[in-house]
C-alpha cells in the first residue's frame, strides 16, 4: 500500500485544505504516516503570508527531498499559487496545485508519476468558484474546522492574500449545512468556521454570515460552534444581538485589529478606525458580557513611529483584550507597503514585538483570573494524565480538571497557573 505524510504551514484554512486532500488520498487506497516518516508521497501545504512562511515553506521541500531522494512531492497552497514554476523546479517536486484544483490532487499526481513529468497544475484565480472539498473527518480531534469562504479583496497594504486566494467565493448555505451534518454525526461535538475572510460570506447570493452561523449551529449533532478572524465591522448591533442568541455559539470573537493607531491603519488600508473598533468590542460585551475579544496585531509597520506604536500599546491595553497574536511586519514584494518609506529596521520590530508579546501575556494571565470562580462549559480534547483532561472554555481558556476526552462539562474555575485555568468539573 501506498503511503503519504502531509505538513501544513499557515492558517485554519490550510489545515483544512490538507484534511481534505488526505481525505482523498485515502479514498485511493494511500495510507497516511507521520510527517517524521518514511512515505512515497509527501504533500506540503505552504502559506506566503510573511517572509518567514515563505522560508519555512521552501525550506520544508528541500529537507524532504534530501531525507527522501526516492519520494514524490506535492506543493499546494499560497506559495504554490505565487511561485509554481521555480518550486517545480525543485528536487522531487512532481506536482505543484495551488489553491485550486486541490479535490484532483490524487488523479493529478498520478497522472505526473505514470508519464514520469512535472506538473504544473496551478489555475488562473479570475472568475474562480468555491471549490467544495466537503471534508468528513479531522483525525484525532475532537473538533473539526470548517471553510466556508475563499478568497478576499481587501488589499490591505501589506498584504498578498488578495492576489493568491483570487476573489471572493462561498459555500452555498445548503453545503454548508450538509457539512455541518456529516461532521455532527461524525461525532464533532464543536465546528470552527473559518475563511480567508469570513465576513465577505454570501455577498452575491443573498445569503449572510449569521445565516451560514445558524445553518451549523442547528446541524444534528454539532453542540458547539466557534468563529474564525472577523472585521470589526461585521460586528454591528443586529450581528451582536442575533449572536448572543444562538446558545451554542461560542463567546470568543476573534477581531482582527493589526494597529491602534489611527495613522498606522490608515497607511494599512484598513477599513476601520480605533474608535470603530472600540464600538464593536463595547457591542460584543453589552450582548455578551463574558465573551473573549481577541485578535492580531503587526509590530514595525512602514513609518511606525515611537509615539504610534505607544498609541497603540495603549489602546490595546484599555480596551482588556484577552488575547493577542503578534507578528513583526513582514515586507512582501508587490505589496503597496514594501514601497513606502520609513521601513524600520529589524531590530525594532522586534523589540516592539516583544512588548506587544509581553503586554498580550499580561492580558491574558488577568482575563484567564478573573474567570476564577465562575461556571464554564468546557470541551475536554485531551489526557494529561492520572485521570485529569484539558479543553477549552467557550471563551477559548484552556482548563484542566479531573474529566474524560470528548465530554463536554461544566467546570468551576477554582484557580489559574499563568494562563492555564484548573477547576472541578460539576458532576450531573
């Protein structure tokens, strides 16, 4: 029997991506080993977001062909989709997909190895649909994600997804409850909606985000539904009231805000101003008073200056964020911000990051105790020995309590080391 080990670099999406296409390759007759290990196929799902996915990317099919001279490569995702023709170049690289044609990915390459050739079977993005990959399983979790939507058209200035991902594209309302309910029955208690940027769901269709929400939240089965990265201005009163309705909607609200400064989101192209988001996060709360707020931030972007990345340290500080995802800005050629001036160096960028780092951790030990004496219904996903679990709280804070896999709980939050939350689950 033939063999395959996959790796994925990025985001949710990606990981998604990877399910799917080893889903397929099951379906064919391969079995799927550990990455570590010897395989005759290898399938490296590449992400382009910042130099550093680019590098680890690259980096990861060199060691593959070096460890494994004898093995077939298959290149998909982001970087894939940007840069094809030199990856196909690469030892043992014999197909290259994209983020496109990812459900052909088997016939694909076999067709590739049966003529002995390379292929290049990255697609044009214009006019591009949704490509339902319709997974069914997520090995070994007890929580599946989902993609609902691809593409974006954003263009924010530091970013290439616009020209990797192609246009805005979503899963028809009846696919994603069909999903919905084949992972419900499979036994995923709690389903992550995700996309490239979710809140473009339904534009052209007549369908909404919430309406996809509600088309999960409903599906037999599926107890728990948890959002990917959202724009602030998704969140309006109607978004935040209709929300808090839906039971079994998580209250963790991942709101992408990059910078709290006026000046800085406005050389990003952002679509929003501190003020506006502000706004959203007051409207999650007054619907949803203990919901999480979480999000990205961008350390060094183009003219940064001392007083703006201040500005901004404090207004992430004043609105008690519960968690925040750093990353230094990362140049990306074709980008309107790899043009600008007042590029800093990398020195500072770290630096800046490590503060913002810092202050995030800070955030998040106080959000995490002041839980302490409360009720939450916690997912257990795993052992940690001698008869105690961890999972997650609704608001994502990860909890260890005296509990078995797959049960959903309620647990008393008695205490915290750093952020890990311990408790006692309220037996029925």
């Amino acid at each position: 029997m033939r063999t395959i080990a996959t790796y994925t670099l990025g985001c949710k999406v990606n990981q998604y991506d990877t399910e799917a296409m080893l889903e397929r390759f099951e379906q064919a007759g391969y079995r799927a080993v550990p990455f570590q290990q010897a395989a005759d196929v290898y399938l490296i799902n590449t992400c382009t977001v910042t130099g550093t996915g680019d590098q680890k990317s690259l980096k990861t099919i060199r060691r593959v062909a070096r460890e494994h001279p004898d093995c077939a490569i298959v290149v998909c995702g982001c970087l894939a989709q940007r840069m094809a023709d030199s990856i196909l170049e690469m030892d043992n690289v014999r197909l290259v997909v994209g983020v496109q044609r990812r459900g052909e990915v088997v016939a694909l390459l076999e067709g590739a190895l049966e003529a002995g050739s390379r292929v290049n079977a990255v697609a044009p993005l214009k006019n591009a649909g949704f490509e339902n990959l319709a997974v069914s399983r997520h090995e070994g979790k007890t929580r599946a994600t989902m993609k609902i939507q691809e593409g974006c058209d954003r263009w924010c200035s530091y970013c290439v997804i616009p020209s990797v991902r192609g246009p805005v594209r979503s899963m028809p309302l009846a696919d994603v409850a069909a999903e919905a309910a084949r992972l419900g029955g499979a036994g995923y208690a709690e389903i992550v909606v995700t996309g490239i940027h979710l809140a473009s769901y339904g534009r052209g269709t007549g369908d909404t985000l919430l309406d996809a929400v509600r088309a999960v939240h409903d599906a037999p089965g599926v107890r728990r539904v948890r959002l990917g990265s959202l724009e602030p201005v998704t969140v309006t009163e109607d978004f935040a009231r209709q929300a808090a309705a839906l039971p079994g909607l998580m209250r963790q609200f991942h709101l992408s805000l990059q910078s709290g400064s006026a000046g800085v989101l406005k050389r990003m192209r952002r679509r929003y101003t501190p003020d506006e988001y502000r706004h959203a996060v007051a409207l999650l709360r007054q619907y949803m008073p203990d919901c999480a707020v979480t999000t990205d931030v961008i350390a060094g972007f183009p003219g940064e200056t001392e007083a703006e990345f201040e500005e901004s340290m404090a207004f992430i500080e004043d609105i008690r964020l519960a968690r925040i995802h750093v990353f230094p800005y990362s140049r990306r050629s074709g980008t309107v911000a790899d043009a600008m001036d007042g590029q800093l160096s990398e020195g500072v960028k770290r630096a800046r990051a490590r503060k913002l780092i810092e202050l995030g951790n800070r955030l998040e030990r106080r959000f995490v105790s002041e839980l302490i004496g409360t009720t939450q219904q916690v997912l257990f996903e795993q052992s940690v020995g001698e008869g105690m679990s961890e999972g997650y709280t609704g608001q994502y804070v990860r909890l260890r309590a005296r509990a078995e896999p797959g049960q959903i709980a309620p647990a008393v939050i008695e205490s915290a080391v750093d952020t890990l939350a311990l408790g006692t689950v309220i037996e029925n």
